[in-house]
C-alpha cells in the first residue's frame, strides 16, 4: 500500500473490528468501518444474556481505535469494477481496498418441527427474543438444549445455575472440539449443576414438537440450537 489507501471493512464484529484496529497502525492507511447497528455484539456471551446476566454489546468506542470512521449502515452492493460500496440510505463509498466481514448467522433448521417450535440463539435478536421466552416461562419447567459445542455448554450451564432443570442433547460427543479430559471436567461441572447430558449414539434430535399448553403459562419446554447444527 502506498499513498493515502482507504480500506473499508463491511461487517462490526470481532474480525471487522480487529481487522480495522490493525490497520491503524499504517500511517498511509484510513480505515472505514460500515456495520448496521452501533454497538459490537459480543456473541460469546448470548448465553449470559439468555440468562439474565449481561445485555451482550458494547459501545464501539469502547474497542474500535478512534481513527476508524464508522459508519451506521447497511451495504446493498459491491461494485468491484468500480471499487465503491453502496450503502441503504442511499450514498456510495469508495475504496482501495475492501474487508468483508460480516459473520454468520443461524444455520436454516433442516429438523421437522424445529423452525415452529425452537429458538436458535446465533444473533443478538435470536438471544433477545430467547431471554423474553425463558422469562415468562415458569421456573419449574424443563428445558432442552440442543447441541453440545461451546454455545450450547455455555447455555445450558447458565441456565441450569438458575435453577432451571435442564438437558443437554449433544447430538453425538459432548464438546467434540475439547480435549477428554477437559471434556470429562465439562461433564463433571454440568453434572454437579443438576443438568442431564445425553450424548452418543441415538442423541440426534430427529424431530421438535410443542408440548400443549397448560392453564398456568407458556409451553412448559424451550428448545435452543447451535448456529451450524440443529441436533
């Protein structure tokens, strides 16, 4: 790079914001970072938010160095030929060079019954609209978590440390991205919270349904799933 490049980085979260701190540091660099909301999303913890603990964002100038521009928007089109970005409010950027980042998001739930009746958590509004079920759901009543990576560990510990009687269904191996024996440690924990594990053979979930309502509140089960599996 020479001169004065103009990097634009689409997408605010962790890589976008790492990617547009480190450029920083160029003196022939200005960076423009573009993201729909003003807040970073501090997705590993949406399961604290679920429970009560945290409202998951932080305010950008709280991460973001202060000479990255941001801009609150949402890109419609990339013109590569022309190297410029247009934005939903109608107005174009320009760059030299450009930094797509914009995440993921929930996986589309192949499960029959799982886009009726579960609640995926892989964005800020899934984890919002998952708190409010979890909060007027009773106490007492059971709930299922579906998938055992980390979110879903993190999600069932938080919710079984409540006081929730919950079960984890691991779809396979509990934490399979963990050594055993920090999974023996996970199993450990989750059993001193009360929370059932199922795990192995025959724990994919092949089917979601809602249990009757019963005169006293909501549905008595809630059902969670891990952004890339639904089981």
């Amino acid at each position: 790079m020479t001169g004065n490049t103009h990097v634009v980085v689409i997408g605010g979260g962790y890589a976008g914001v790492m990617a547009a701190n480190r450029l920083t540091q160029r003196d022939d660099v200005t960076v423009t970072l573009i993201n729909p909301r003003p807040e970073l999303v501090h997705r590993v913890r949406l399961h604290q938010l679920v429970g009560g603990s945290d409202d998951a964002v932080v305010a950008y100038r709280e991460v973001l160095a202060r000479c990255v521009r941001l801009v609150v928007d949402t890109v419609t089109r990339i013109d590569a030929a022309e190297r410029s970005v247009t934005l939903a409010t109608g107005g174009t950027l320009d760059y030299d060079y450009l930094i797509y980042a914009v995440g993921s998001g929930s996986a589309e739930p192949g499960v029959p019954g799982a886009a009726e009746f579960a609640y995926p958590m892989a964005t800020l509004e899934e984890a919002q609209r998952l708190r409010a079920v979890i909060d007027a759901t009773p106490a007492t009543a059971p709930v299922t978590v579906v998938g055992a990576g980390p979110t879903g560990i993190e999600i069932a510990a938080e919710l079984a440390e409540q006081g929730r009687r919950v079960t984890l269904v691991c779809g396979g191996v509990l934490g399979p991205y963990l050594h055993p024996r920090g999974r023996r440690s996970v199993a450990k924990r989750l059993a001193e919270l009360g929370t059932a594990v199922v795990d192995g053979p025959g724990s994919k979930v092949t089917a979601v349904s809602c249990r009757a309502r019963s005169p006293s509140g909501p549905s008595a089960s809630a059902f969670l799933t891990w952004p890339r599996a639904a089981g």
